[in-house]
C-alpha cells in the first residue's frame, strides 16, 4: 500500500518515532511512500533530524513504485485528525484509509487478508496457479508478509469471518471498537454452479462485496477443474487413470465448466449410469441437456470422479507446474492473471 502523511503529523515531534517504525515497513517492503506526498517529507522536521539519507530512500522507493500503476492502488493516510478506528474512504477508483498515528502501525502492520473456504488448497491453489502463469509477483508478496490467506473453515462461513475481522467479537451498534479494515479484505470461492443458470453463492458474494475491496467467485465449479490435462497425467501414470483423463477432455468446455471433477456423477453419493442419471428426479433439467452428448464409454469412466484427495496436486511440492505446462483454457489465464492483478492492487 501507499502510505501519506499531512502536515500536521510532520510537524509533530511526538509522532517521530512512529514515522521511524513506518520507514522501516518501507525498508522491509511491505508498503511504500506516496510519490505525492514526498514533497512534504522533503521539508518536514522528521526528515530534518533523520540521516540524510531517510529522504533519498523514501524518494527512491515511491518513485520506483510509480513504475507499476497497477500496484500500490490502495493509500494509507496517517492523519492525527482521523476518527478512532479508521476511515475508509473511496473516490474515482482511489481507496483511501485514514487512520490516526498509533493506529498507523496496527494497520500497516496487518497484512492483506484472502479469505477462503480452506487456506491450505484454496491458497496453494493461487499460488500454484501464479507459478503456472509465470506471475512470480504473488508467491514474493506472500513470502514477504504481505498477504496471508484467512481460513474461513466453509463456504458459508466467508462472510462472517470478514464482518469479525473488522468488528470483533460481541460487536457493538454504535460501531465502538471497530477498526475500518475494508481495503485489508477481500475473498475469493468456488463457483458451485451445476449448470449456466446456477448461481448458488450469489448472496456471498453479495454480502462479501460489502466487506472488502474485491470478492472473485471462479467461473468454473471448483479450483480442481482448472487443472490441465498434463498435470492430472503426471499425478496417476497408469492406463486405466490417463482413459479417464482422456474422456474428461473430450468434454465440451461448458461440460468441464460444471463437472464435479470430485464426485463425478452421484445420486445420493453413489456413482450412477447415465440412463440412471437421465430417469432420476434429483436431476434438473439444465443438468440433463448440459450432459447429454456425453458417451455411455466416457460417462462408465467420469462417474466416480476424481476423488477427494484431487485438490492435494496444489499442495505438494512434486505436483507444482513446470514451463512445460500451459493452463487448461486461455480463458483460464484471463481469469485467474485478472485476481492475481486484484491482490496485487490491493497490497
């Protein structure tokens, strides 16, 4: 994040030490200075009695980061006028956070928070997907503290864990004790959706929205069906494993899209011929036309799924992309480069 300073906190002998801590975050990375606010530094009295060297480092940072408009989008501004708890602020695609001097260190000592369903897949997920589209960017800033993935332990847990994160526990009405920390939050889920005209987390994302900066809902069901095709053949290497591979890509794109890449095709959690799936009144109708050019060959192969233990190829350290492998679709690096921009944008 970009960090400014008015005048008055400056010009305040009794904040120094503050601005010194808030110096050293910029040493450490984690932020930088408001290219528009150097002037200012340049003349103020906390520079004055610093090495002479503090201005031309912050001066280098802030101008090095100006370099990378799509970075640093978010400004902390530390204002010994701000309301107690901070006060967030957005204004022609600018977000703006005030906060008083001591709160300063609280905030910038906070890093972005991803919320998620499961940080362990969830997370090895953005990063394995980073890594696959050659966005070193993210797995750095991760490395550095700057974000961290916030584990909501369900879906339907996203919004609460956002709402605690600024409100804490036993919330009051009156918003007493509550620290503004919209431009620290954002979430991102799975999809979900069994067919186009599902939409079953609409009302998360909905209310996520209100909560942090940025809420990505994946436009395919879950993060397993953004796995290639060369990174499923390099988990299982047996015949019958790559057969089923190979039926899973002689679906359409859409029919991938929806495939429930865990679970297959199951009526009450037991795998089911297509003219069982067909006959059952479990199934919409959407479903049904969605899968219907599926072979009886490829469905006998695609009905189990791929097992629950699929999401552990983003985890482990053997299954991680190498240059040889591409993404699924390019739609896929659309998306995904897109979130990745977000989070970069936020930090």
């Amino acid at each position: 994040m970009r960090v400014s300073f008015t005048p008055s906190v400056l010009s305040d002998a009794r904040y120094f030490s503050v601005l010194d801590v808030v110096a050293l975050l910029v040493e450490e990375e984690r932020h930088v200075v408001d290219a528009d606010t150097l002037q200012a530094i340049e003349r103020s009295e906390w520079v004055a009695q610093r090495p002479s060297d503090l201005y031309e480092f912050l001066e280098h940072v802030a101008l090095a980061a100006s370099y990378t408009p799509r970075d640093h989008r978010s400004i902390v501004e530390i204002d010994d006028a701000a309301p107690i708890g901070g006060e967030y602020l957005e204004s022609a695609g600018v977000r703006r956070t005030r906060v008083r001097p001591l709160e300063a260190l609280l905030f910038l000592s906070t890093p972005f928070q991803i919320v998620v369903e499961n940080e362990e897949y969830d997370g090895a997920f953005l990063l394995w997907m980073s890594r696959l589209l050659s966005q070193p960017r993210l797995l750095k800033a991760y490395r550095q503290q700057r974000f961290v993935f916030r584990h909501a332990g369900g879906k339907d847990s996203i919004v609460r864990s956002m709402r605690i994160f600024s409100a804490g526990i036993w919330a009051r009405s009156d918003g007493r004790y509550r620290r503004d920390f919209r431009m620290w939050l954002g979430a991102f889920l799975d999809n979900d959706a069994k067919h186009g005209a599902d939409d079953p987390n609409a009302d998360i994302v909905r209310q996520a929205g209100q909560l942090g900066i940025f809420t990505h809902q994946l436009s395919k069901r879950s993060i397993e069906s953004y796995l290639p095709q060369s990174a499923l053949l390099a988990r299982d290497r047996s015949r019958d494993f790559k057969r089923k591979v190979e039926a899973l890509f002689r679906m359409t794109v859409e029919q991938r899209r929806h495939y429930h890449m865990k679970r297959g095709f199951r009526i009450e959690k037991r795998p089911v011929s297509k003219a069982d799936y067909f006959a059952s009144a479990a199934i919409s109708s959407e479903e049904k036309a969605l899968y219907g050019s599926v072979s009886e060959q490829d469905w006998v192969l695609l009905a189990e799924g791929f097992g629950s233990g699929l999401s552990s190829i983003f985890v482990e350290e053997t299954g991680r992309p190498d240059q040889r492998m591409t993404v699924a679709h390019t739609d896929d690096a659309v998306e995904l480069g897109g979130l990745i921009d977000a989070i970069c944008e936020a930090l």
